[in-house]
C-alpha cells in the first residue's frame, strides 16, 4: 500500500508544485485522520483472535459489528471535519493560502475515505484475528495496484485537473477491498461454517437426510442445546439466510 501512495504521489508531483505541497499537508492529517479506524482494526484483531481460541465465534462476530458502529461514529465526524472544514485542518501545517486551498480540494476525496474505511479496518481486523491474513494481503495489493494507481493516474490526465478527483482513488481501492470482504465473509467462511456444523450433528448423533443411504435421526435434547448456540451468532448470514435446519 506505501508503494501504491508513493505511486500517487509521483503523479501528483507531476500537476505542479502547488498541487505537490498540497497533497503533502493533506496526506499529513489523513495519517491523523486514520489512526481512528486503524486503532479500532488492531484492537478487533487481538480480540477476536482471544475469542476464537477460546471458541466463541458468535462473541468474535458481535465484536466486529460493535467496533463498527463504534469507529463509523467517530468516522462521520472525521469526514464531516475533512469535506466541510478541510482548509482549517490544512492550516495547521501551512500559511499559503493557495497550498491550503489545494490540501482542501484533496481532503473532500479523502473524508469519503474515510466513512468506508471506519468499515473496512473492522474486517481487516476481524479476519487478522481469525487468521486469514493470506487473504488480507491479497487484497490489499488488488486494492493497491489494480484499482488506486490506475484511478489516480486517469483523473490525473482529466481536463481540468482537480485533486478531489485524483483523491477519489482511494475510496475507489477501499469500495473494491470491501466488495472482496464482504464475498470473503459470505462465501468462504460459511461454508467453512456449514462444515463445523456438519461435524456438529455427527458427533451429537444426527444425520443430515441429503445423502445416500441417511436416515433421520431424533436429536437428544443436550444436541438440540448444541446446535442452536452454534448457530445463534449466524442466522441471516450468506448462504444460510432463509433456511430452516432439521
């Protein structure tokens, strides 16, 4: 990711000195303006990392939509700050006023940012903890080289040129690295989800009825108590939303 944003910043340098100094005293405050949602992701790692060795999945996964609403909070008024008031923050780190204007114009792009990824370090965080960082890399480097350099590079050569444009990039790259997240906890964890609970009902003493030569069986009580507090933290979720388990 350093080297995509190094990327754009050579091609920011390339608009001129104004949009370069610019972009310079923006990219100071998004380091500011991102230790929010970046503190919220690596504590969510930790935690949900402590909850899934002790096997509490459904706590991991309410973890995660806490510390959403939880930094989506502190997000709004970070974008708020960032699209409506982005020339005073730009005047803490310079006094010309056409440098300031430029670090505006940059920051309107960026408080978008910030909104998806209030959002996005959650699940970063969230699936660290669970241990699919291969995952979490890839990711990040489609994010980073297939959608931030090329966007940025396009609006650079738009008529007229306009660092809110250029800045649009990475919301672009956080909209792709959630799509792929999202796909992420639809598919490949429920299906993940609906093995463990296959393994559930055989050592509870049940038979799933959808293969060759399987009975029905009656499920005990303490296999009843079982499969619902496996269950409870995933109902409504990708491939299970609707159905009913027998």
């Amino acid at each position: 990711m350093s080297i995509s944003f190094l990327a754009i910043a050579a091609i920011v340098n390339s608009l001129g000195v104004i949009a370069s100094a610019g972009v310079g005293v923006a990219e100071k405050l998004c380091g500011f303006i991102m230790l929010v949602p970046s503190s919220f992701g690596q504590s969510l790692s930790a935690f949900v990392a402590q909850n899934i060795g002790a096997g509490r999945k459904d706590r991991a996964k309410r973890a995660m939509l806490y510390g959403m609403g939880s930094s989506l909070c502190c997000g709004i008024v970070l974008a708020w700050l960032s699209f409506f008031h982005g020339d005073l923050l730009a005047g803490l780190f310079a006094r010309d006023t056409a440098v300031i204007s430029a670090a505006a114009d940059y920051l309107r792009a960026y408080a978008i940012d910030t909104l998806l990824t209030s959002i996005l370090f959650c699940f970063i965080g969230y699936f660290n903890g669970r241990g699919n960082t291969a995952f979490v890399m890839a990711q990040g480097i489609v994010g980073a080289f297939l959608v931030r350099i090329p966007v940025s590079l396009m609006m650079s050569r738009m008529e007229p040129v306009s660092l809110s444009r250029v800045g649009l990039a990475t919301p672009c790259s956080t909209v792709m690295e959630k799509f792929l997240k999202n796909f992420m906890m639809d598919e490949y964890l429920m299906r993940k989800l609906q093995l463990h609970q296959q393994r559930q009902y055989r050592t509870a003493g049940l038979l799933f009825p959808d293969g060759p030569g399987r009975k029905h069986c009656l499920p005990s009580p303490a296999a009843v108590v079982v499969l619902r507090v496996e269950i409870r933290g995933y109902q409504g979720i990708g491939p299970l939303r609707g159905r009913r388990l027998r």
